[in-house]
C-alpha cells in the first residue's frame, strides 16, 4: 500500500516538474503540442492495438483460454489510459506498453510474480491463491463436469 502511494505522489510530481521544465526550454505552446499530439497518437495506437487483440480473441479455438490476448487487452487499456493523462514518463511508459516487445516484458513479469505468489501461498491483487493456510478448509472444486458424463 506504501508503494501505491508513493507512486500516486511521486509521480504526479516528477511529471508535473518534467512538464515545467520542457515549458520553459521550448514555450507554452509546443508543450501545449507535445500534451496534445502525445495523448491523440496514444489513443489512436491504442485503439487499433486494441481491436486487433479483439480480432486474435474471435479467431481462437472456442475452448481456449484466451490468456496472452486477455493481458495484451489489459495491458494496452493501461497504456491508452497512461497516453491520454498529460506526462512525459507517463507516455513513455504508455508507449512501451505498446510496442510489442515491450508488452511481451510485463506479460513474463506479471506471469512470473503471479508464479511466485502462488507457490508462496500469497494473494495476486487481493485475490488469494496457493495452497489453503493451515486451519482453513480448502475451496471446492467447482470444475464443470466433462461432456462424457452428462
């Protein structure tokens, strides 16, 4: 939780002072530009991305998990949402979610600290997974029958 907000503190922060600083070496209006033209490529990258990893998800097997384009998705609603907000790290970061190679790297991130979490027994993002603490009874199983038994 520390993290969280530090990172809603700083950040604001840091871009806030990078936005002043670009402001006084080009002028108001090419930062006002730069602010603009950032946020319009961001959306429009985004947008496409996005519709492409739509495109993926309806040609996959009916029966698959859809579990990489799930997190493309994720991933590029992020980046859309970190291009729109004014910033210079902001947009780096929402670029880089962008690029292909770029999202491949928070996806094994994500996949290895989600790995890890589980083998600890620890909750991912509030939501508990692993083996049952000692003294608690494990969930039920709630996978739905195969279609040979019904």
């Amino acid at each position: 939780m520390a993290r969280l907000l530090a990172l809603f503190i700083l950040v604001p922060i840091v871009e806030l002072l990078l936005l002043v600083e670009i402001g006084q070496r080009v002028g108001l209006p090419a930062t006002l530009v730069l602010i603009v033209a950032t946020g319009s490529l961001g959306a429009y990258l985004a947008r496409r991305q996005g519709l492409g990893v739509l495109a993926k998800l309806r040609n996959r097997r009916a029966h698959a998990v859809p579990v990489s384009e799930i997190l493309d998705g994720v991933i590029i609603l992020v980046a859309g949402a970190v291009l729109i907000t004014p910033g210079v790290l902001t947009d780096l970061f929402g670029f880089f979610c962008l690029v292909p190679a770029g999202r491949r790297l928070i996806k094994d991130f994500l996949e290895r600290r989600f790995e890890t979490k589980v083998e600890r027994g620890e909750p991912f993002f509030g939501i508990p997974f692993g083996p049952a603490s000692p003294g608690k009874k494990p969930m039920r199983d709630v996978t739905p029958p195969d279609e040979d038994r019904r």
